[in-house]
C-alpha cells in the first residue's frame, strides 16, 4: 500500500505509525494534516491485501481534523513553485513575514479523544509490518526514486507488508522537525546520503538507505523478514554495517554553536565539566569549528577570565580547534547592562581576539564576526554602521587576494537576535521587565536589525548565529536583494542558542549545524538537558542555500 504526503509532515506520520512517544507539532499542520488524509483520497494507494484501510484512515482523520479545527487556523497551502514565488514577491515588496508558531504535544490536543488517538495508531499500524519512505536531493533524483518505490511497491516481498511513503515534494526546504523522530532527524543530519529511501518498522527501529544499497535490502527476504520484528542496538549495528556504506570524509562541515556560558556564576561552574564530557563522550569530538556567540562571562573579573581560560582550553584538546568567539553585552558592559567598561577589563575583552573575518581555506568556509554589544542602552545591541562597512572592506581586500573566497560558505555571528520573535526569555531580566511591565523588546532586541539581516543577504550571508535570549530559536526571513535581473528574495535563517552552562537554572542547550556542499543543504540540530537526564534532540531543520547570492 502506499500514501503520498508533504515531507514535513513525517513527524506526523512517524508518531502514528510506531510507538514513539507523543511529539509536538503546530496546530496549523496537524490540521492539515489530517484534513489532507480526509479529502485527497489520491493519497492513500490500496492493496489486496486491505482494500478498506483508505476509507478508515479517511473517516478517522475527518473526526480528528474536526477536533483540532476547533482551536487551528488554516493550514498552509501545500508547496508549489506558484506558492514559492509568490511569497518571494511578498518579501520584495516587504510585507512582514509570519514567524514561528508555537508547539503543541499532540496527546494534549486529543486529551479528550484518546481512543480516537489509539484508533488512528492501530489503523496505520495493523496492517503494515515496514514503512518506507523516499528521499531525493533534487528533481534529478525525484523519477529515480520514485521508480524504485514503484518497483519495489510492485515486487514487494508477500510475507512482510509495506506501507509506501512517497512526499510530494521529497526535498521540501526547509524541513523543520520538533522533538523529531530518530529517521527525520537522520533525514535532516545526512544529506550527503541522499537519494535514499527511510525504513522503519512499528516498534521504532529506523535505518536510512541510499539508494544503491536499498534495491539490494528490500528485494532481500531475510531483510525484511529480520526489519520487521523489534530489534537490538547489536543487530541495528549489524544491517548498518551491511547496508549503509560509510559517509565521505571531508565532505559536511560540522559546527557546535555554544553560547551565554555566563562564567562567573555557580551554574558555570558546576556544568561545564558535564558539558565537556558529553562533547568529548557522545560526540567524540567530531566538530570543524566551535563558535561561542557571546555573554561569556557574567561580567568580567580577572578570576573569571581564568575560568573561561580553562573552558577554552578544554574544548580545544577535545575538537582540536580554536573557538571562535564574540563579546555579548555581559562581556562589555557592567553586569551587561550598562555601557562599556574600560581599564583592565577592556583588556581582557580586546584578548578575546575577535577578528572580523575568520578563513578556513580548506573546508571553504568564512565566518563574519560581529560585535553587537558596542552600542545600545541596558541590554539592547547594534551592529554600527560603520562596522558594516568596515567588514564590506575587509571582505574585498580579501576576496582580492582569493577570488574562491566568493563561493565560499558565510556564516555570520552575532550576539544579539536580528529577528522579532514570540518566545519569552526564561533569564531574571526578562521576568523582571515582565513584572515591572516593561516589553522584553525595548531593552533586549538589537536595534536596526532589518538593516543588518539586508546587508547580510546582500552579502550571500544566509546563516546567522546567535545568543543572547537564552532561547533555543530558528526564523526564517525571505529578504528583499537586488539582483542582475531585478529584485528578488533570498531566505535569510538565524539560529539561537540557549544558554550552554545553564544560566540562571536554565536547561543547559548546544546546537549542531552541518553544512553539505554538495547539496547546498545546511541542518541544525537543537540538543537540551532539563535536569541533567542527558542531552536530546528537541528539534531538526534542513534548509538549501538559495544560489542566486552565493556570488558576492
């Protein structure tokens, strides 16, 4: 049997066809969700075996989308490339964007429906033993991959049921996962390994598949016949090993984003070693570049210099590289929230060695460094002016001298947020502004941002990094640019980084990103620590460069 669906909904699917716990979403998609299953009968392909299960699956999703009706806007229209354009015209001309909307637990949307929850879970889950699910990096992959699925669909092994995955747009951009589910976050993580195929089984086990070996795994019985029963971390190692070739080396760059470290605060001081050993432990190691976007210190003392001395150090024998670091407001100004302070502890900002532009010839990779802390009142930032012109400079003296440099990847850094955004803060200073009814915004966001996310765009720089808010955070912003052939829009992301030591007893967070050159993909990774119950994956994006400003 088969089901045709947009790729962002995989989530979605996932959660009714397995046993992971309950995951988040937007009341926007689950009601587009299941309103897509209710009137597309399209999407669900029969078989002989259960000519019945489209029509339950319907009438189920239209007694769920009723619910969630209740309390959801309009879902969003499916993509085109109509739908595309239009919203890049919408940004050309500046009309605001939507930004991100909050997250629900899909349990406490149906709190007073459980059992239709349980019968949508049986309904997909009785009748297929394998899930499969293609993948396809561009629209030269899509007939590819589609064909297989097909063939295989066709040619399907009688004694294990399969329930065919096919996406509309099978290389959606971006992809965006919250509390993801192991294989959309393996989606998000592994471009290099597209095309491929997703395989997973109802109790949870999850294998991704590129293409060349999948023919070989799905037209084998005893694969199947094994992938479809539970199985151990040792035998999921095993058909790894046997199916899933090695990844290339030297071809995904791999940044941890850390930030608000806050040293000079017991929580600092009492989770970075935690941190240090899950860096070193669980990952290994394996990072080409740490960045730290600021608020380093809580303010600056010469004792607390030393603290962060011994972070930096630490982190520099387990990833083998240099941190690239930038001042947030509590690294320039008394307890952050004041103007610069001179004398000795402006010497021990100045050691940070924050130059404006940071090469890696080797993995093409630019790094823009900016101060955002030099200017504004309280906690407030601002990239100057003429700071932006001093980097438009410094970037042409060196593009002078390296013309490659002009298809490099460009990441900016910054501390302070250059997007708006919903989420409150969890710090002491947003709760007090709260108390005293004073909005987070005049004393917290970075003045004249639209002004720098437009220089930003201008200069192919599609990624930004920051901190500052404590909150773990993505929004995408389509930009108005002026192209050779008139205005156009590219879409400009900022990622934020909670607080990495736990500042103020906040969840300790890190992010991941990775970077495909091959596919022009980047992904992030969001991973939280509550209560020190081990860092998870609360969240997986993956976006394509747009190409028309990589050539600046």
């Amino acid at each position: 049997m088969g089901m045709s669906f947009p790729l962002r909904y995989t989530n979605l699917v996932a959660y009714f066809t397995t046993d992971v716990p309950s995951v988040e979403s937007t009341l926007r998609d689950l009601r587009g969700f299941f309103e897509m299953l209710q009137m597309d009968e399209w999407r669900l392909v029969t078989s002989a075996r259960d000519d019945a299960w489209p029509k339950r699956i319907r009438e189920l999703a239209a007694a769920a989308a009723a619910i969630v009706k209740q309390h959801a806007p309009a879902p969003e229209a499916i993509f085109t490339p109509a739908l595309q354009e239009a919203r890049w015209r919408a940004a050309a001309e500046e009309k605001q964007v939507p930004i991100d909307e909050p997250l629900v637990p899909i349990d406490d949307v149906f709190a007073n429906n459980r059992d239709l929850l349980q019968r949508l879970h049986l309904a997909f889950r009785e009748s297929h033993d394998v899930f499969v699910l293609g993948v396809a990096g561009g629209w030269k992959d899509v007939q590819t991959v589609n064909a297989f699925l097909h063939d295989t669909l066709l040619h399907g092994h009688a004694r294990v049921s399969m329930l065919f995955l096919l996406p509309d747009n099978p290389f959606d951009s971006p992809l965006d996962f919250t509390s993801p589910f192991p294989g959309a976050a393996a989606i998000c993580r592994y471009p290099e390994r597209w095309p491929g195929v997703l395989v997973w089984n109802r109790f949870g086990n999850v294998l991704f598949l590129p293409l060349q070996t999948a023919t070989r795994a799905l037209h084998t019985p005893g694969f199947l016949a094994q992938f479809a029963s539970p199985l151990t971390a040792e035998s999921m190692d095993r058909l790894e090993r046997g199916y899933v070739p090695p990844v290339a080396t030297g071809r995904q760059i791999r940044i941890l984003h850390l930030s608000d470290l806050h040293f000079g605060t017991k929580y600092a001081a009492s989770n970075q070693d935690y941190l240090l050993a899950v860096l070193k432990d669980e990952f290994r190691g394996r990072f080409d570049h740490v960045v730290i976007t600021g608020d380093l210190f809580d303010s600056i003392l010469k004792r607390k210099w030393r603290a962060f001395e011994s972070f930096r150090q630490a982190l520099r024998l387990i990833t083998d590289h240099d941190p690239i670091v930038i001042p947030g407001n509590h690294d320039c100004r008394i307890m952050g929230n004041r103007l610069w302070r001179f004398g000795e502890s402006y010497r021990y900002v100045a050691e940070l060695d924050v130059r404006p532009l940071h090469e890696d010839r080797q993995l093409q990779c630019l790094f823009f460094c900016f101060n955002s802390a030099k200017s504004g009142h309280a906690a407030q930032g601002e990239v100057l002016e003429e700071d932006l012109v001093r980097f438009a400079t410094e970037y042409h003296i060196l593009a002078s001298r390296n013309p490659d440099v002009k298809n490099w990847l460009r990441v900016g850094l910054v501390h302070h947020h250059p997007f708006k955004f919903e989420a409150a803060s969890e710090g002491m200073t947003a709760k007090l502004l709260t108390a005293f009814g004073i909005p987070e915004s005049e004393l917290l966001d970075m003045k004249h941002g639209d002004r720098f996310v437009r220089w930003c765009a201008d200069r192919g720089i599609q990624l930004i990094l920051h901190g500052h808010r404590h909150v773990q955070r993505k929004i995408s912003q389509a930009v108005p640019v002026q192209g050779p052939n008139g205005v156009t829009a590219v879409q400009v992301t900022a990622v934020g980084c909670g607080t990495s030591l736990g500042a103020e007893g906040i969840p300790k967070s890190f992010n991941l990103i990775s970077w495909d050159p091959e596919s022009q993909r980047w992904s992030s990774s969001f991973f939280l620590d509550r209560s020190g119950s081990g860092f998870k994956e609360i969240r997986a994006t993956s976006t394509v460069m747009d190409p028309m400003v990589r050539e600046v």
